[in-house]
C-alpha cells in the first residue's frame, strides 16, 4: 500500500496505512509527514516515505509491519 496510496489523518498526519493507527500505541513513529505542514506531493516523495518502503523491503521491516499481509485487499 505504501507504493499505492496514502492514508491521512483528520488532522493531518500521514500514515503508511489505514492500518497503521491500530497497529500499536504510539502510531507517532509510523508517521511519514504532516498535511498541515508539506504539500501531499512532498510527503509521498520525501525521505521518511523513501526509508519506509527500504524498510519494507528489508529483511527487517518495521515491527508492526513485519507480520502484514502486503498483498491483501482492504
């Protein structure tokens, strides 16, 4: 999903997925930009959302993603 959409909170924190808010306390460490601050645009090609989908690909994906069905259809 990360290579697909974005998923933005109502106050304005990108996330990597609507998932992401659930997948444990602190989501803080899953967010990739703020609407409120950077156009969509630049969060989608900046750095955090670049190191995320590294992280991904890695063979040590962030915790919370680890077991995610990458794959599946929300």
């Amino acid at each position: 999903r990360p290579w697909n959409v974005m998923y933005v909170t109502a106050n304005g924190r990108a996330l990597p997925c609507c998932i992401a808010p659930f997948s444990q306390r602190g989501y803080e460490n899953y967010t990739l930009g703020d609407a409120t601050q950077d156009t969509l645009r630049a969060i989608w090609n900046g750095p955090a959302y670049a190191d995320f989908r590294a992280a991904l690909l890695s063979d040590t994906p962030p915790q919370a993603c680890g077991n995610c069905g990458l794959r599946w259809s929300l």
